[in-house]
C-alpha cells in the first residue's frame, strides 16, 4: 500500500519529479566525471613514466611528482657522476616543457643513445628515429588524435618540426625532440628536468638509491617501481582540494533541488497528510513517505548520472582522444551513496515538518 501511495507521489508532478532527478544525475555525473578525469590523468601520466623501464628517477630539491610542474634546474654534467656510480648500467637525462599549443602536453627533450639504453627504444609504426635538429617523434595515441602522419610538419613551441616518426605509445611522453633542441627553445642550455637511470639488475636499486642521496642528499630521489602509488591526488599540489570543491559543489545542488522539491511538495499536500493523520496514521509513518520519496528519487537520480557520466566520458574522449578518463565501480558507489545521503539529508527538514501538522489544521487547509 505505501509503495503505491509513493509511486503516485512521485509521478503526480512528472516535471518537478524529472527536474529533481535530473539534479541528483548532475551531481551524480560531475562527481564521477571529475574523479574520473584527475583520476586517469594522473594515472596514465604514472604508466606512462613507468613504461620506460627505468629502476630510478632523479629529480632537484623539492620537485614534484608531477612531471608537468619540474622544471628545468638540474646542471647536465650530474649524469656523468651518476653514471659512473656501481651497479648503474644507464643513465639518461630528460628536459621536460609543458606544451599547450596543440592540448595540454609534455614534450621530452632526450639524448637518443642513452634513452635508448635505459628504455630498449621505441617499436617505430613509420618512420625513423631523431637525426636533425627539427625532428620529432610522435606517439600513435596523439598521432591518431591530431590526423598526424610521419613526413609532415607540427607547429609546437613556436617552431617548425619535422616529423620523422610515429611510435608505440608509453614510453613517457607523446612528444620527442632532440634535448639540444628543446633546451635551446626552453633557453635551459645544459640543464635537465630528470634523470632516469637503469641498473644492472632490478636488485641493486636500492642499493644505487642510497650511494645517490649520499651524493645529492637534497635531491627528490624516487624508484620507478612504485612510481602509480606516489602519483595519487594527495601527493599533488591542491588536486585534492579541487576534487573536494568540486564534490562540495555536486552535493550542494542535490541537497538544494531536494530540499526545494519537498519543502513545496509538502505544502501541496497539507490536506493530504492531514487526511493521513485523521486515519490514524503516525509521525514516523509520515516520515517514512517523504524519506522514501526520497529515495526513489536519488535512486532514479543516480542510475541515470551513471549514464550521463559514460555518456559524458564518450563525449571528451571524442573532442580529446589522449585524455585518459577513469570511470571505477569505487567512485561509482561513492558518488551513489553521497546523492542518496545528501538527498535524505535534505528531506529531513521538510519530513519532520510534515510530521508535526496538526491534522484539524491540514484538513481546513486550502
């Protein structure tokens, strides 16, 4: 019977109903999408660095472990110390330059050789490795995304470069130009953003670890092995703090549309619930209507964000196809039980109104 009284509830004002679950959906959809997007983000940006089979990652005082943020500090010459270090078998250094000219990327300034020794080098789809000064290696995700094709030119950092090559992506970067070229352009003369380094067996990082912060104690000095459990919103400058704005915002318009939606529902059904009250029925019975009012309609709320939040992904990954936006069963029952509670939440106030009319009151109510 109450089942009943609260479906016709709920479809007795079809546009308020659709409103309110169109509001939960959106706070469902930017809470799933947001998570979604920093999440995958940092994620791939993390496999990526990993992908070039370095054991060790040297970074200057106080970097971050956010490649994009680094700079370019570090003189050259430290990788010919670090090279001649026991157990290193390569070193190789790398000029990072964030690019936004064609989306937001980071461009890798490499010596060839000995990012070649550290990686085993690229698996090439067309092309040839760097030989000139204008030469650029492109990744197939970014060459597919931008209608690359080796031979042709791209404008980047206010240059001309020769593509000579499109690669297997994650090997760090989408972008590869000579170092001697992008430190020229970055005006970074003999400096370097990070050294990667291999040892000669997967043993020794330790080891090798240590005798480098015996010699650069100051450095950020970091194994590549455990490079995806460092990368996570808390290690990163104000990430954290824009995710939890941004599910602050979310749950902010779902407590407001439902405590707007019922606030007036149960004005509308004064004479109603005073009926309810003269048959007997008692305040906790009341409540329990409006909370599973409630319910239903984050329930619905939340399947259909799910829905938008796919639909939303297929959407960015369309207009930007080397975004990585990661969409997990976690997030998703997160973002369902933050809707369902801040709905009920917002319920509350009006449900207890409703639960202390006065039922001579309500049924003399017009």
């Amino acid at each position: 019977m109450i089942q009943q009284m609260i479906l016709q509830n709920v479809l007795h004002r079809p546009i308020r109903t659709a409103l309110t679950v169109l509001a939960v959906a959106i706070e469902v959809m930017l809470v799933i999408t947001v998570v979604g997007l920093t999440t995958g983000l940092v994620t791939d940006s993390a496999k990526r660095v990993e992908g070039i089979g370095a054991d060790i990652m040297v970074q200057p005082p106080s970097a971050s472990v956010l490649m994009a943020f680094s700079g370019a500090p570090m003189p050259i010459r430290l990788g010919d110390k670090l090279a001649e270090m026991k157990y290193v078998k390569a070193v190789t250094p790398v000029l990072l330059q964030f690019n936004s000219t064609n989306g937001l990327d980071i461009i890798y300034g490499i010596d060839p050789d000995t990012y070649k020794a550290v990686s085993g080098g690229f698996i090439f789809h067309s092309g040839h490795d760097l030989t000139e000064s204008d030469d650029i290696l492109v990744d197939d995700v970014y060459a597919r995304a931008k209608n690359v094709r080796a031979g042709q030119y791209l404008h980047i950092l206010d240059h001309d470069f020769h593509v000579a090559g499109i690669v297997e992506h994650g090997k760090g970067a989408r972008l590869f130009v000579l170092l001697p070229t992008l430190q020229d352009l970055a005006g970074a003369h003999d400096k370097a953003s990070v050294f990667y380094i291999k040892c000669e067996r997967p043993d020794d990082t330790d080891t090798v670890m240590d005798e480098i912060k015996a010699l650069l104690p100051r450095y950020e000095i970091r194994p590549l092995k455990d490079f995806i459990s460092l990368m996570t919103s808390s290690s990163l400058p104000g990430l954290q703090a824009f995710i939890n704005t941004m599910i602050g915002l979310a749950v902010a318009i779902g407590f407001l549309v439902i405590f707007l939606s019922m606030y007036t529902t149960i004005i509308e059904r004064t004479r109603e619930i005073g009926v309810l009250k003269s048959l007997g029925a008692s305040k906790a019975y009341i409540i329990r209507v409006i909370l599973s009012e409630t319910t239903l309609l984050c329930v619905a709320g939340t399947i259909v964000g799910i829905v938008l939040s796919y639909s939303a992904r297929a959407l960015f990954l369309h207009l930007f196809p080397t975004l990585t936006i990661l969409i997990t069963y976690e997030w998703i029952l997160r973002a369902a039980g933050i809707a369902i509670l801040g709905g009920l939440i917002g319920s509350s106030y009006p449900a207890w109104i409703a639960s202390r009319k006065d039922p001579v009151e309500a049924l003399a109510y017009e």
